[in-house]
C-alpha cells in the first residue's frame, strides 16, 4: 500500500511537468497547469495507478492490446473527471469540442491514442524502473515522506476546494444572467420577426389590392396613347420632359418587376 502511495504522488508531479512542457512548447509561456496549487496534477496519478492495477502483470502479452488498453482507461478517466468537475464546479476544465471524433468535448480520438501512447511506455519502461528503484529504499523512509506529501496534498486540496466553491457560485451566477440574456434576446428577437412578418404581409396586400392594379392598368394607358398618338415631337420639342417621362417609365419598370417577384 505504502509503495502505490509513493507511485501517485510521483506520477502526479510527472504528469504536472509535462503539462507544464506542453504548453511551454505549445504557447511559448510558462502556464501552471495543476489543479492544486502544488506542482503535482492529480489526474496523472489516478490515471497512473489506473494503467498500472488494470492491466496488471501483462509482460508477455500483446503490445497492441497494451496500447489499446492504456488509452481506454485513460480515456475513461479524462472523460469521468471531466463530466465531474463541469458538474461540480460549472466550468469546463478542457474542452475537445474543436478536435474530430470527440466525445461530449470531454475526450477526442488524437488525445485518446496520445494518453494510449504515454501510458504504454509508462507501463512498459518507465514503471519497472520506478518499481525497483522503490523497493531499494527502506519502508520506514518511504512512510515518513508519504505521511508528508499527503498532508501537503489534503491542505492544498481543501483550500482548493474552498477557492473553487467560490468560483463555482461566480460561474453559475455569470451562467444564470446568460441565460436571462439569451431569453430576452429571443423575445426581442420574435417580436421584431412578428414585425416583420406583419410588414410584408401588408406589402403583399398591398401590391395585390385594387389600387395596385389600378396603377397598372393607368399606367399601361398613359404609356400606350404616347405610343399610339406618337407625341414624338413634343418630346423632341421639350427634352426634359423626355427625360422626365423616361424616368417614370423606368420606375414603373422597376414597381412592376418588384411586384411580381
């Protein structure tokens, strides 16, 4: 027990050293990534022991089944941990909702087969060498230091705790008055939809009512007796009128077309 105690707290500050390198090399910036405050991420311990108790002692098997086995009880645990805490907490700590293949944003298929691969060779190389090197050391000394981490451990997670229960009301107070806002929107929305709705309905009645038609058919008249009479030289007489009379043809053109769209 005292050994799968020191494997959690070792896997756990393995895992916040490489978030801490991925998002180095990612972003270009130190960012820390743990959940607590300490330089540990708790995830990568549970997930550690997770690996390791699961599969047990499968040396000579498959090293296929291995890596598929790895990534999902990864898998499994990113997507449990996370549902959790955007329950808890109301916020969501990672989301894979951009990534193809994902799952509810909680898991996607390129990190599945990353963790699949992390915890292949943590199975295969890097825990028999944390195994032996454990085993050298003396059990009154491993006792000792683990009593200490975990004290350090439950401090930092109850304060934590504390500080995030804080944040948690914040969040779904923020999340509250978003909905508020949302809904009024959509009230707002609808109304000027209605409007709108009502406006063209009237346009339609109008464009179909008999002064519309009656416009037409004046219209057509008037056009057809320049036509018919051929008043072409008070046209030529008066350009502008020419002009003027060319205008309004147009309009009526464009009234028309409008109409009968």
């Amino acid at each position: 027990m005292e050994y799968y105690i020191s494997y959690f707290f070792i896997y756990a500050v393995i895992g916040w050293i490489l978030e801490v390198s991925f998002h180095v090399i990612s972003q270009g910036k130190f960012i820390n990534r743990g959940f607590l405050n300490g330089p540990y991420c708790p995830i990568y311990g549970f997930g550690a022991l997770a690996v390791v108790l699961i599969l047990g002692d499968l040396g000579n098997s498959n090293k296929l089944y291995i890596f598929f086995m790895s990534a999902l009880v990864a898998s499994a645990l990113e997507l449990i941990t996370g549902y959790i805490l955007e329950k808890i907490f109301h916020k969501r700590w990672w989301d894979y909702r951009s990534n193809k293949f994902n799952l509810g944003g909680y898991i996607c298929a390129e990190f599945s087969l990353i963790w699949g691969a992390v915890c292949y060779i943590l199975y295969e190389a890097i825990h028999p060498m944390l195994r032996k090197a454990l085993h050298i050391m003396p059990i009154k000394i491993i006792i000792p230091i683990n009593i200490i981490m975990g004290l350090i451990f439950v401090v930092d997670l109850i304060a934590t705790v504390i500080t995030l229960m804080g944040l948690s009301e914040k969040f779904k107070m923020i999340e509250d008055q978003s909905k508020d806002i949302r809904k009024m929107s959509d009230e707002i929305g609808q109304k000027v939809a209605d409007r709108t709705f009502e406006a063209l309905d009237r346009k339609k009645e109008l464009e179909n009512s008999k002064i519309g038609k009656e416009f037409d058919q004046r219209s057509a008249e008037f056009k057809e007796f320049f036509d018919k009479f051929g008043e072409k030289r008070i046209l030529r007489a008066f350009p502008n009128l020419s002009e003027d009379l060319e205008e309004k043809w147009n309009r009526i053109d464009i009234i028309k077309k409008k109409k009968h769209k």
